[in-house]
C-alpha cells in the first residue's frame, strides 16, 4: 500500500512565523504535490516536483515555497506566516507516467494566529 | 481560466436513494477526468475516465464522461451512510496539471 504522510495532522503557529510542513511518500514516486483545501475553493495546487530538486509553481504559489532535497521527501515552507494561510494543507504524490492517479496524505490542518 | 464545476454544492439523502453528481470542465488540454471519495482527511481514488460514453463501475458506484458536452456524472444507488463524503472531480490536462472542483459534500441519513 502506498503511504504518504504529513508530519503534522493539526498545527497552530503565530502571525510571521515560520512554518515547515513536511511529506514523505514511499513508493518511490517521481511526482509530488502540495495543495491547500478550503471550504468552497476544493483543493488549489500551490506547487509541485517532477523530481529531485525540481519544483514548479502551481496556482496560488505566493507566500510559500518548497524544497524537494531528496526523492522521498516534500516540505512546504510558509516563510512569515499570516492569517490568510490558515487552511488544510494536502500533501500528494504520484508516478510520472500514469500520473493521473495521486495518493494524497491525511492531511495538516494549519491555523495562523 | 481552466475550471471545473461541480454540482450540487451539497446533498442531503435518505439511505436506500440514488444520487447523481455532477461534474463539469473547462481547460485547454483535456488528458482525463478523475473522482475521488474524500472522508475524514486524505482523498481517495474511484474512477479515471479517458473516453466518451464508457462507463466505469465500482459496486454501487459508476462514472461516464461526455467530452463533446464536457462533463461528467457520478452514480451512487443503493445509498450507504458509509456514502458519507465530499466527491471530488478533477481534471487532468496535458504537462500533468490536476485541476480540481470544490467538490460536493454528500450526507446519508439512515
């Protein structure tokens, strides 16, 4: 069975924090994705990597950035925390041929104080 | 702008029921179409679809695409309180973007 997870299931953080929400997948996957979903607005990509230290930008890429060091390891950075990134932070990942079918982590729900 | 739209926003049934959700797309490059079962947290694959008029099915659970009307429908009969979810549609574009619905929010009453 697939595994991917999210280090955290529920984080609370401060105003201009800097936050760090990692995911590790082990089926050896090329690709991987974070998204955030909030009520209404279904899931957003923020940014995704086809491989080792490769990312691109996704949709809604502003105020975050990601690090992909290693093939099994995907962190999202929040560099200064604000309110308006409270939301639930889903980690994917997938094969790169085939890629349709992602496996995404349980989840980190992330509230900014 | 590439979107997908899913409807009804959110559905209320009776055990036993059918219900029909729907899902319809707008984006450049349509590669394929995905559903997926969300509970509690991490969504969950059901159904890929690649071609008009084929029908997936999965126990009580069956998919169809239209990519000349661009959408696509999900099935559940025999309804389950286990049913109990938020449906996702996703659509697929070539250079493997997801874009993903809001979703529709499905309650089962027994």
């Amino acid at each position: 069975d697939v595994k991917v997870t999210q280090s955290s299931r529920y984080l609370v953080k401060r105003t201009g924090e800097k936050v760090f929400l990692e995911c590790v997948q082990d089926m050896d996957h090329e690709n991987m994705f974070w998204y955030r979903q909030d009520p209404g607005l279904g899931l957003r990509l923020i940014y995704f990597s086809y491989d080792v230290k490769m990312k691109e930008k996704g949709d809604i890429p502003e105020g975050y950035s990601v690090s992909r060091e290693k093939k099994e390891r995907f962190s999202l950075i929040l560099e200064s925390a604000s309110t308006n990134q409270t939301s639930m932070y889903l980690c994917a990942s997938s094969w790169s041929t085939g890629g349709e079918k992602l496996f995404f982590g349980s989840g980190t729900q992330l509230s900014v104080l | 702008e590439d979107k997908v739209v899913q409807s009804p926003l959110s559905l209320v049934v009776h055990e036993g029921d059918t219900v029909t959700l729907n899902c319809s797309y707008e984006v450049t490059n349509f590669r394929s179409l995905l559903w997926y079962k969300q509970e509690k947290k991490a969504p969950t694959f059901l159904f890929m679809l690649t071609s008009s008029g084929i029908e997936k099915k999965s126990g009580r659970l069956s998919s169809i695409l239209d990519k000349k009307e661009l959408f696509s429908i999900l099935n559940i009969t025999a309804t389950q309180t286990g049913d109990s979810a938020i449906y996702l549609c996703a659509v697929m574009e070539y250079g493997n973007k997801l874009v993903f619905g809001a979703g529709t929010i499905l309650r089962v009453k027994s």
